[in-house]
C-alpha cells in the first residue's frame, strides 16, 4: 500500500492520474468483452441498475462464462481493507444519523457543484445519456442525482459494512457502473487527449473528497463543528469507501488538511468555463437547483436554493456555473431581505450566521423531498432506514410527559425526554440533564433525611417538575408556553453558548415555576415552616459548582484554564448571584402565598411571568457590546449538543450528601 503524501501531489502528477481508469473493473469489462458481447454489458448494467442487494438470481440467466465473471468481481471486491476500523465506521453513521438531512442538503448546494465545476469530469456526467433526455425534461437527472443521494445513505448507515451489507454493495456495483461508463464513453468519439479516461482518477477522488472533508467544512458553514474524533471517524470511512471503490493508494488519505489540499490543488487544476463554450457544469448546476425549488422552496422563498449553493462554494465557482447573483431581479423581497441581513452580519464576523441558520432549518425539508421520490427506472421508492427517518422525523417525540406524582417518576422522565433531545442534538436537552442531577440530588437529600419537612419538600419537587413538563408539552405540541419559557425554548434556535442556553432555561424555572409551586404546595399551611428546607434545597445547588465549572470547562477549554486559577473567586461571584436569585425567590414565594384575593393572585403572576421573561431575554439576547464575544465562545466551544449533554450529566465533582 502506497500511503498518500501531500509532497506527491503535484500538477504533473494530479495530470498523470486523468489518464488511469480502475484496473480491476476495467478488467471485468474486458473479460465480458472477449467474445464481442456488447449486448450482455447493457444487459449487466440494467441488472445492476434495477438490483439493490447480491448474490442475485437475476445473474442466473446470464451464460455461464459471463456469470462467473461476474460472480468472481463481487467476491474480489467485497473485503474490507484489513486497516478498517469497524468503530470508526460506527461513529461516522452516527454524524450521520444526527446530521443527515443537513448532509444530504449540503450534497446538492455544495459537494455536486463544487464537482461540476471541473468541467473536464463535467462532460462525461453530462454525456452518460443518463442526466438528461431530449426533451429538456429534468427526470433522468433527477434520477441519476437521487442515486447518488441514495448511494451517500446506503454508505452511511448503521452496520452497511457488514458482510454483503448495503454499503459494500452499492460499492461494487457504482465501481462496476464506473467502468461500463467508461467503456460506453470511449465508444463515442471521447477525446482522450482533452478531457482524460472518463470517471479517472483524479475525477474519482475529487467526488469523494466533496463527500468526506467538503461536508464537514460545509457543515461549518452552518454553524456546526463536529468533534475531532467525529471528524477523523467520517473521514475514515470515506478513505474506505474510497478504498473499495477503486481509488489509488497515493491518492487515499483520511487527513483533514491532506484532503482539503487536494481538493483545492484539484479545483485550482480542473475548475473553468469550458473552452468549448459548453455549459456542462452549469446546466448539471441548474438542474441541481431546480430540483431543490421544485421540492424544497415555495412562495417568497422560490429562489432560495440558489442563494444556498452560491452561499456554500463561494461567488468564484458561483459563476463559473452561472448561478443567480445576490442582485437577481427574480427575487423576492424576502429572498433579499435573508442577503441584505446576512450581509450585516458578516460586517461583524467571516461567518454567514443568518445564511447557515436558514440552511439548517431548510434542510428537514430533505426528508420529504428524499422520502417522496419514486424512481421509475428501477420501480421503487428513495430508501431510508426506520432508524434514521425515526430520527429525523421525530423532532416532536411519540409521547407526552404525564403529571408526575413522585420524584422517581420525576427523574424517570427527566431521563426519557434529555434522551429524546440528545438524539435531535436540540440544546434544550442541556438544562435537561442539569434538572436531572438537580433532582436526583434531592432524592439523595430525602434518603439521607436532610429536610424538617419531606413530605412537603418532594410534593415542591414533584410539582416543581410538573411545571417544566406542562411547558415540554406545549412545546411538542407547537402551542405557545409562558413567556419564559418560551424565550428559552426560542433560544435553543440561535447560536448562544452552552450557559445561556442552561441559565434561560434556569431562570424560567427557577424566577417563574418555583414561588408558584411553594406558594401553593403551602397554601392553607405555615409556609414560614418551608424556609430552612428552600436554604437547604438551594445549597445542593451550589455543591454543583465545582462540577458545573468543570463542565463548561470542557465544553469551551480558555474557561476550564482560567477555573484552573481563579476557582474560589469565580465561585464567590456564583454564589452571590445564586444567593440574590434565591431571595428574590423566596420574596416572590411569599407574596403570592399572601395574596388576599384571585385577582391580586392574577396580578403577581402577570407581574412575575414579565420579570422573568425579561431577565431571560437578557440572558439569551445580552447587549452587543456582550453579545458578539459570547457568539464568539458559541462557536469555539467543542463538541456537537449530543456531547454537550453527555458532559452536563458527569458526576465525578459531586460531593456525597450525608
């Protein structure tokens, strides 16, 4: 095995691989030809075309000779490389299963384009006979582009490199489609001298390479980094893939700054208007774009997959494919008003924020669009996986949180719905798993008989939960939840960090939830009775600072380095705001427990539910002056909200209550 070196990578040598197929499948081609026997290749084409899985009977009717050979390429190309790391591999189909629809968004806006703008590879998708008919309809290249979305999920999904699985298959049979292409092309007047072997080499690698590293810088550009070791699993099994597709050694990294060099060296080779005045690339583009308008884009927003695709690759390879400019009088004024603002926001930062926001919310549309496709070609629907459209389609869980009446079944569905949003990657999820170790601490408080009154203490607790359910389920189910609430869960939408999305959550519950369940947990009793036990509850709380700090820490390393050195002072200052936060609390506490009549009642509650939503809109939308150095944290912090979760629900810090 020849291992990949950026020092190789050399013009000359980026040419000499245009002029190399992919000896293997070739070699099969030729066998099959020996006797003349052009009419069994369009033969083992459709039956490659119409067929998901192998072995397949339908090989049966072929004449022995050509079965075997046949036969004998799949048994030679179903092994995993011996390097493959099966781990790796399943780490990568979870990247995928989190990010899916985004991936398959970011294949049409950006890892296709990006290809066609290679006009020498261009011409041969172009002239396939499979992209588009004489009719100037779109289907065949509707087709052809939803295989390969079909192709990208077949790969990255759960246990598909098992034996004979789905991605090994599909494999086999697009390189064995590679070179009946070949052959087909080379039949047809291709001028080898100019545009190299159809599907070579270099052609080869580019594709996958918008594949593996160009979706996670695109996926960046969206506002979303995976973790290092998310990123080497998904580059890993790309180099597989590539390994198994029939790409040369030299060429085969899973490096990702190797890969990003060799994109570049082959775009800045390969990219350009055609000299023949041809418009491959930007009719494949076109047609890419109107694909997404005629499935993902309606009324003001008709034109908003071409902003995508310019918005992805860059205005230089943007109009080498001739796609619309910002200033394109077909647009609407809305379609204009997401530019001009996108514009504001990157006099601020390098990053399109509004633009990325705006493409992860487009891109759950792709789930529809993917699912509603029906390839007459082969006579069956676009694939999914349940384990993936479950995901991807449960943004809104198949339950709802009944009323707890204890505090077990408190934290049991505390539980259930943090799991629920760690698996949408929904920062929501974050105070989520806080509130679970909140409450199990009081539970170990209960057990360990710390409160004067227990009875009442789990009767807060429980009712304290059922408060944050009520506002769950009217999140699930689309309807608006007291202000406070409210303002969290709509920041859970915006690019704020890891804190801000904890302390709006935090301040919801805590400035609005908490003083209605005490005042009425205690109506018709002595509430004055409860004020050692709310010291109490609160001072478990504040055991979680070291734990809390750690945390963040982790999530966004200069903070773990400054807690490092000044950790007592930093718990000083949370200590005080924790400490005026539970007083005004408590205030609140009382003044709705001595409320004389319902109207006063009404009044407080206004009150309160005002207070709180403007201390938690502070806390969400500081002023810019705060603003633009904590969007600058947001996008340092490490790791994707999947992590994050898992981080927020460590207990090592944690002091034993006794």
């Amino acid at each position: 095995m020849t291992s990949p070196s950026v020092a190789t990578w050399t013009d000359e040598f980026l040419w000499s691989k245009r002029r190399l197929g992919d000896p293997l499948a070739d070699e099969t081609i030729a066998a099959i030809l020996l006797d003349n026997q052009k009419g069994e290749i369009d033969q083992i084409f459709q039956m490659l075309v119409r067929n998901r899985t192998f072995p397949n009977p339908a090989f049966d009717v072929l004449p022995e000779r050509l079965k075997k050979i046949v036969e004998d390429y799949f048994v030679k190309t179903r092994r995993l490389p011996d390097w493959a790391e099966p781990f790796k591999l399943a780490v990568a189909t979870d990247v995928f299963k989190l990010y899916g629809p985004k991936i398959l968004l970011l294949l049409l806006c950006k890892s296709l384009p990006l290809c066609y703008t290679c006009w020498r590879g261009a011409k041969v998708l172009y002239r396939t006979g499979r992209l588009r008919v004489h009719d100037g309809s779109l289907d065949s290249f509707t087709r052809r582009l939803m295989e390969t979305a079909q192709f990208v999920v077949n790969i990255l999904t759960l246990n598909s490199f098992e034996h004979d699985g789905l991605a090994i298959v599909s494999i086999q049979k697009v390189r064995l489609m590679h070179a009946v292409i070949r052959y087909h092309a080379q039949q047809h007047r291709w001028d080898l001298e100019t545009y190299g072997v159809p599907i070579n080499q270099q052609d080869l690698v580019g594709t996958l390479l918008s594949f593996g590293v160009v979706i996670i810088d695109g996926l960046k550009q969206m506002g979303i980094e995976l973790t290092p070791e998310e990123s080497e699993a998904y580059l890993h099994l790309w180099k597989v893939v590539g390994h198994m597709i029939g790409v040369d050694d030299d060429l085969n990294s899973e490096n990702a700054d190797d890969g990003r060099f060799l994109m570049n060296a082959i775009l800045e080779q390969q990219a350009g208007k055609s000299p023949d005045g041809g418009r491959e690339g930007a009719e494949l583009t076109e047609a890419c774009i109107d694909l997404m308008n005629s499935r993902l884009s309606f009324g003001p927003f008709r034109n908003l997959p071409a902003v995508f695709v310019r918005f992805f690759i860059g205005d230089n390879y943007a109009d080498l494919l001739d796609v619309p400019k910002e200033d394109d009088p077909n647009d609407s004024a809305a379609i204009n008003a997401i530019q001009w603002l996108d514009k504001g926001f990157r006099s601020t930062s390098d990053r399109h924020l509004l633009l990325g926001a705006v493409g992860r919310a487009f891109s759950n549309q792709m789930i529809g669009l993917v699912m509603a496709y029906y390839n007459g070609a082969k006579s069956e629907q676009f694939y999914l996986p349940s384990a993936l459209t479950d995901t991807w389609e449960s943004e809104k869980p198949d339950f709802r949180i009944p009323p707890a009446k204890t505090i077990e079944e408190v934290i049991f569905y505390l539980d259930k719905v943090a799991r629920h949003f760690r698996s949408q990657n929904n920062p929501i999820g974050l105070f989520c798993a806080i509130y679970k170790l909140v409450t199990l601490r009081v539970q170990d408080g209960l057990k360990a008989g710390m409160f004067e009154n227990p009875v009442e203490m789990e009767q807060v607790d429980v009712g304290f939960g059922n408060r944050y359910f009520e506002a769950l389920n009217q999140y699930f189910d689309g309807k608006p939840a007291s202000a406070p609430w409210q303002l969290s869960f709509d920041a859970a939408r915006t690019l704020i960090t890891t804190d801000q999305y904890i302390f709006s959550a935090a301040n919801a519950h805590i400035s609005y939830d908490l003083p209605i369940v005490v005042a009425e947990v205690y109506q018709g009793k002595d509430i004055q009775l409860f004020s050692n036990d709310f010291v109490k509850m609160n001072g478990l709380f504040e055991d979680m600072y070291d734990q809390m700090n750690d945390n963040v820490g982790r999530v966004f390393r200069p903070f773990g380095t400054f807690v490092k050195y000044f950790s007592d002072k930093i718990k000083a200052v949370e200590s005080a705001v924790m400490k005026q936060g539970r007083e005004q609390a408590w205030a609140n506490s009382l003044a709705l427990y001595e409320a004389k009549t319902e109207s006063e009642r009404q009044r407080l509650l206004t009150d309160l539910e005002a207070k709180a939503a403007k201390m938690g809109n502070l806390v969400a939308r500081p002023p810019w002056i705060l603003r633009l150095p904590l969007i600058y944290v947001a996008r340092k912090e490490f790791g994707t909200t999947a992590h994050k979760v898992d981080v927020m629900l460590r207990t090592a810090l944690l002091p034993t209550i006794s």
